[in-house]
C-alpha cells in the first residue's frame, strides 16, 4: 500500500484529492493546523521541519502532494507586509521544504511529487503579482527539480487548475459564475492526480481549464 503526504486536505480541491486517493487504498497523512494526520502551522517553518523529520522515522513517501493555498487580489501596495509573508511562506516556502525534507525517501521509493499550482502561475492578470509569484515560483521549482531527480525515478508533476469551485473564493472580491461550463469541479482536479500517478511516463505540466469564462463581483 503506497502513503501519501500531502497539505491541504481538509477542503476544497484538496479535499477532493484525499477522497479518491483512499478510494484508491493509498494511505494518506495530511499536514494541518486543525484536523490532520500532522497537525502543524505551514508558516512555522522550524515546527515543520521537526513534525516531518519525526514522521518520517517510522514512516516512507510515495507521494508528496503540495495542495495547501492561500489567494488574495488587490493591488500590491495595499498588501501588508504580514499578509506577503503569509502568502509566501504557504504557498511558496512550505512546498519547498516538505520536498527538501521528504526528497530522500521518494528516491528510495522512486516517488511522485505533486504541486497544485494554478492557471495564473501560467499566465499575468492584474492584481495577481504576489500570488502569481509563488505559484509560478512553486511551478518552476517543479520543472527544475525534477531535471535534477529524473535519474533517481523520481517523478514531479505541476497541475495549474482555472477556477474551481471551492471555499478558496469565500474570503474574495469574486467567483467563478454558477454557469457550470465556467469552472472546475474539485472532484475533477482530483481525478487528474490518479490519472498522472497512473500514466507510464511523467506528467510534468498540466494545466485544466473550463470550457468558457466566468465570474461574478461580490
């Protein structure tokens, strides 16, 4: 039976992940600050390390999925420097480490590494500059990493979703419209991560989108 490591699941996309993951008899840990396998803030980088270094001594990693996000849309110098930080450690820092930390054992395991990215780490909107850094930084890291881990069998897939219909929106300006050809569905996204871990070869870029655009303002 594989194990997989992966953030974010406790709503929305990643949610959906975990579902058809133990659907598929993997046993899935989540790291979390509330209800998780791993309870532990993303931002504390030095608790991270120590969470996962623990875990990892009675246990290996087949997958690693980094689906933990944080969204925010608003022009750059309205942003505290405490909501920059917050953005980057969670979405940007967090994935970089938990794969530092777990490399060694998905090269034992020949793993799988899965960052959940998004359509705008492919793409430059307005208003977008911080978070379309650190998911185009968390894209790019993918691609580079695994030109350097290809040779061990180590696999890294980025999946860049558009629009998915989740909690992700609640806190925004705005959402995907209730017309269902302009968004994703999360159990979507999820079926696109078995269907890369079952593929012969290796995904390495993927990018969903729905059929037409879509939004409403709040």
């Amino acid at each position: 039976m594989k194990t997989v490591l992966m953030s974010g699941g406790s709503s929305g996309i990643g949610k959906a992940i975990k579902e058809a993951l133990i659907g598929e008899k993997y046993t899935v840990f989540t790291i979390g600050r509330n209800v998780a396998e791993i309870v532990c803030d993303l931002r504390d980088a030095e608790k991270l390390e120590s969470e996962i270094k623990t875990w990892l001594k009675t246990h290996h990693v087949d997958v690693l999925i980094n689906c933990a996000g944080v969204g925010l849309f608003d022009p750059h110098e309205t942003l505290s420097i405490a909501k920059i930080k917050n953005m980057i450690d969670v979405n940007l820092s967090a994935p970089i480490i938990l794969s530092n930390l777990c490399l060694r054992s998905l090269q034992k395991q020949q793993g799988h590494i899965i960052n959940i990215t998004s359509i705008e780490a492919t793409r430059h909107a307005k208003y977008s500059a911080l978070y379309t850094a650190t998911k185009s930084g968390l894209r790019d890291f993918g691609h580079s990493l695994f030109e350097e881990v290809r040779k061990s069998g180590v696999k890294v897939t980025s999946i860049n979703p558009d629009m998915t219909q989740t909690p992700f929106f609640n806190n925004l300006h705005f959402a995907p419209s209730d017309d269902i050809d302009t968004h994703l569905l999360p159990e979507t996204i999820a079926q696109s991560v078995l269907d890369v871990l079952h593929i012969k070869g290796v995904v390495t870029d993927l990018t969903i989108r729905p059929q037409k655009v879509g939004i409403i303002k709040k």
